[in-house]
C-alpha cells in the first residue's frame, strides 16, 4: 500500500478541523446537483459544530461556521447560506492599528486604573464623602501593592502616595484604619505569595546545588 505523507499534500486552510473536514468540503463542491450540494454542506457544518461544541458559546457561532467552511473551499463553495457570503479580501484586509495608551505612570505597581479612579475621586466636592473614598482606594491601593511586593507594605507609605496622587485632594488622615495586612494577604490569595514551604525547598535546593559543583 502506498503511504502518502502530509508533507506532499495540500496545506490546510484551517489546520484546526482536519484533513477529512477538508476533503469533505472538496467532495462537496464538486458535487453537480444543487440540493444535494446544500444538503451535503448543511450535514458538514453540523460536523464542524460537534467537532467544537465550545463554538456554540460563541455570538453566532454558525455564522462562524459558515465563514469557516466557505474559507476551506478557497470561497469557490457554491451553495445557499443563510448569511452573506465572504469574499476572500475580508479575510485579507490587515486589521486597523490600534492606538498604544499614553500617558505617564507615576507608580508602576498601582497601574493606570487606579491612578485613573484617583484623579475620578479627586474631582469630589463634598468634604464628608471625600475621605471616605480616600479610604477605599486606599485599600485598592494596598492590595494590589501586597500583590506586588508579598513582603508587605507600610500604611503611611500608602497613604502618602494617595495623596501625592491626588494633589493633596484625598487625605487619610489615619493610615492605621486600613485594612489589617493579615486580611489583604487572605484577599490576594496564596498563589500570588511564595510559602514558607517553598521557600524552605528552594534553599535546599541551591545547597544541593552548591555541593554537587
């Protein structure tokens, strides 16, 4: 029997339905009668959904499918769909450059988002509901620091930062009522803080390491 290896056949239009779907999509179109055409076609897309039932999640996931099918037949498929039928150069049309943020960071660690809910909050007139928004960003601010730096934080430190970021707007005028470091660390989770156990396994490690050198 001769063995004809992939490397000889055509390339695949979309690599992630296989070769049969393929060949099923070539026999397809090479069929004459144009009900049996549709009918052949409709029992492929089918195919295509089991295949990827994640696909049915989707905002119009047979649109999706039809899209993909016309796309496997290089759009020489002639048969009836329900949605438009896609021409080769909406597939080649490079998509349009998205524009790069600008802006500058003060702190890294905090990130854009907050610096952006800071300046939101600075804009607060009421002098009552202002420090009370200075509080919880200041939490927000905390927590994604921990996240940061595991080895904690400094509630002065937070604070002073809040209200450099504020330009003096949104004062904490006692750090100590942030939230308890224990509660942020139960927040954030232990995956984003290395255990003693594993830092424990990682110096025997390098000792081990040191020895065998």
């Amino acid at each position: 029997m001769k063995i004809t290896y992939n490397s000889v056949r055509p390339d695949l239009e979309l690599p992630e339905y296989g070769r049969n779907i393929h060949n099923m999509v070539q026999h397809a179109a090479t069929i004459e009668d144009r009900e049996e055409r549709n009918k052949c076609v409709k029992a492929i897309i089918s195919t295509m959904g089991n295949l990827f039932p994640l696909l049915r999640d989707t905002e119009d996931y047979r649109h999706k499918l039809w899209d993909h099918i016309f796309i496997m037949s290089d759009f020489k498929l002639d048969v009836d769909s329900p949605y438009p039928r896609p021409s080769r150069e909406t597939f080649e049309e490079k998509p349009k450059k998205v524009p790069y943020p600008q802006g500058e960071i003060k702190f890294g660690h905090y990130g854009k988002t907050i610096q952006r809910i800071i300046h939101d909050a600075s804009l607060e007139e009421s002098d009552e509901l202002r420090p009370k928004m200075a509080l919880s960003i200041g939490n927000l601010m905390k927590r994604t620091y921990v996240q940061w730096n595991p080895n904690g934080v400094r509630d002065e430190v937070i604070a002073g930062d809040l209200k450099m970021l504020s330009k003096g707007r949104l004062v904490i005028e006692n750090p100590s009522e942030l939230t308890p470091l224990s509660q942020i660390m139960q927040l954030v989770g232990p995956l984003n803080v290395p255990s003693q156990q594993n830092l424990n396994k990682n110096r025997k490690h390098k000792k081990a390491k040191k020895k065998r050198k």
